[in-house]
C-alpha cells in the first residue's frame, strides 16, 4: 500500500520518502508497537525537507511523467490555450 501511494505522490509530481505500515490484524494494540518507527519516519521526513534530499529515481519518473503530459498540451495549445500558457509560465514547457 505505501508503494502505492508514493506511486500516486510521484505521479502527481511529489517526491516521497519511504513509509511504513501496520497490520492489526485481530491486535488492534499493534500499531502503539510501531510508534519508535513512526518517529524515526517523522525524523526523515523533517531532514529529507531541510536538506532537499534527492530522489533521483522518483525525479526520474517525475521528469518522464511531466514530458509526456507535455507533449499533450503542446499538442492542444490553440484548444486550450490557458493551460498551455501556464505549462509555459512555469517552465514545464
């Protein structure tokens, strides 16, 4: 489930650093058992955004993502003319 979602963030052109999960099961007491990890993640989440760290893979994917959906609205520019223009503005274009 978490690739999956990070999936999605980096289709919709986020970067995501690894997450975690819990399965309860019939123990609905697991999850406070994850809680050292669930801070360690918030940790990483705090120092992946002041540093920037990099995710060349996902930018990769990102970059990929974002040419092809280009190449859709270079080739409707004159029908859709606002979307063109802000692809333009904000140098995806």
């Amino acid at each position: 489930m978490v690739s999956y979602l990070n999936h999605v963030l980096n289709y919709l052109g986020a970067l995501a650093i690894p997450g975690m999960w819990v399965a309860l099961g019939a123990d609905d007491t697991a999850i406070y058992d994850t809680e050292p990890a669930a801070r360690r993640l918030g940790r990483d989440l705090v120092k992946a955004i002041r540093t920037r760290q990099k995710f060349p893979e996902q930018e990769r994917v990102i970059a990929d993502n974002r040419a092809f959906f280009a190449s859709i609205v270079s080739a409707n520019r004159e029908w859709r003319s606002e979307e063109y223009e802000e692809w333009v503005r904000r140098g995806w274009i």
